[in-house]
C-alpha cells in the first residue's frame, strides 16, 4: 500500500488566522543564524575601528548625556553617579530602538532574497534581533565593569534577590520592539511616508521615555500614564534593582508585560498574514 507523501511546505488558497506554522522557524534555525552572522559582520564592514563601534557607542553617547543634562541642564539623577544613570538609559533605548528598525525594515532591505526563494519570513526579523541581543550583551557587561569599579571605589550598593527580574525585564523591551517593529514593517513596505512618521514619532517617543532623567520628575498627576510606557518600567526597574533608588512596581511591570505580549502576538499574526501579499507591492 503505498504511504501518502510528506511534503515539506503546503500551498493552500486559504489560511485560518491562528496557524502561524511557527514550527517552521525551528527548522531553519541554520538560516537564521547565518542571517545574524551576515548582519553582524555586515555592520562594520569597511569601518576603521570595526566592532568596536559596540562599545564606543555606549560611552560617547553616556558623555553627551553627561555634558548636557548633568553639567548644562542640571537634571536629577536621584543620587545615582550620573555616568551609570546616563549609560542604563541609554544601551537600553539603544537595544529597542535598534531591534524596532531591524524588524521594521525586513522587507525592504531583504526583498531581493525573498523574491527568488521561500524561507519563513520571520526568520529574518529574529535575527536581526538576535544582532542586535548580542550588541546589548557586549554593552551591558561594559555597563557592570563600571558598575563594579564603582561599586569597590565609590559607592556601596546592596544587590538583591531582584536581580532576577532583569532577564524578565529585557524580554519585556524585546517583545514590545519586535511587535511593533514586525506591525510597522507590513506598512513601511506598501506607504512609505510611514517611514518618516515613525522615525519623527520614535525621536519624540524617547523623551517620554526616561532615558536621560529619572521618573520621580514627573509630576504625580501623570505618572500613572507615564507608567503606562513599557519601556519606562524596564529603564525605571532596571536602576531600581541596580542602584536600590526605590521598591519595584511589580503591577506596572506585569501591565506593561501583558501590554507588550500582546503587541507582539498582533505583530506576528499580522506579519504572518500580509507576508505574502507585502511582497507584491514593494
């Protein structure tokens, strides 16, 4: 008797909204790490100085803050040595900022590939946020040497059971970026003035977002709207945990966590069922 075939992708006219195949990303994981290799290496090719760029980002744009906000400006940093406060802030926007454009931009800048062989789409926007992961990771352990030569020389922080939330924390902003960024690439594609109003809405967006000054500024009757952005809970959370400057809002974190799961879960759905279509028109 003969054994009905087994195909490896199946074409059908039509698709229900919750079958995503998903399964499929597992296996072309080989795919997607050879993705993040090419835009690793990609982004440093032909520079001077190279990769590391990774880590001279971080501490230029920590002096800038420095000079401006602390020595012109005079903002508070709520008793936290300013270097660390700028620098917390800012490898964090950095790490949203750069895995929202990663996704947004997937199916312009890969259209050429997607055009000429099937893989799933998704694969391309996860490793740019892969890239991007391992960037934040060199800049983060950049950011605890620090932390830690202040630590023995300046100031005595008290570390806490709370480290545990970090990891929570950073998967927060990565949900949130790559919802957003998966919802803004089906549009980016087909009109293209939503490129310019999202990189317009992105630079205002950050000075809602306390990155180079601390919440405790803004004034009560706001903060419950200011608390509503899930990138303030992870900024905020993170110097709370690493400097003691308060008690963790655990409700705006579990808020702010369904908010950008379910961000995310749209992002993917969206993506999944306009994917095809998208490339029709770019």
């Amino acid at each position: 008797m003969e054994q009905e075939p087994k195909w490896d992708w199946e074409i059908k006219a039509g698709q229900k909204w919750y079958q995503l195949q998903l399964g499929e990303l597992v296996q072309y994981k080989d795919l997607m790490i050879s993705f993040f290799r090419r835009e690793l290496m990609a982004g440093y090719h032909q520079s001077i100085i190279g990769v590391s760029w990774i880590v001279l980002q971080p501490l230029l744009t920590t002096l800038f803050y420095f000079v401006v906000f602390n020595r012109i400006v005079r903002i508070s940093t709520d008793n936290i040595p300013p270097v660390l406060f700028y620098m917390s802030g800012s490898i964090i926007w950095s790490f949203f900022s750069d895995c929202l454009s990663g996704a947004m931009y997937s199916f312009l800048h890969n259209a050429h590939i997607y055009n000429k062989v099937y893989f799933p789409r998704l694969v391309v926007p996860l490793s740019m946020v892969l890239n991007h992961t391992v960037r934040f990771s060199i800049q983060f352990i950049l950011f605890l040497i620090i932390y830690a030569v202040y630590a023995i020389f300046y100031i005595h922080i008290t570390l806490s059971v709370s480290l545990l939330f970090i990891p929570l924390l950073l998967l927060q902003a990565v949900a949130f970026a790559l919802g957003l960024g998966l919802i803004l690439s089906v549009y980016v594609a087909k009109y293209r003035d939503v490129e310019h109003i999202t990189g317009f809405l992105l630079r205002l967006f950050m000075f809602v977002t306390p990155v180079f000054f601390p919440a405790s500024i803004i004034s009560e009757k706001y903060r419950p709207i200011f608390w509503l952005n899930p990138l303030t809970t992870v900024i905020e959370s993170f110097r709370t945990i690493f400097f003691n400057t308060g008690t963790l809002h655990i409700s705006y974190i579990i808020a702010d966590t369904i908010t950008s799961i379910t961000i995310l879960i749209f992002g993917v759905i969206l993506f999944k069922r306009r994917e095809i279509k998208v490339m029709d028109t770019i």
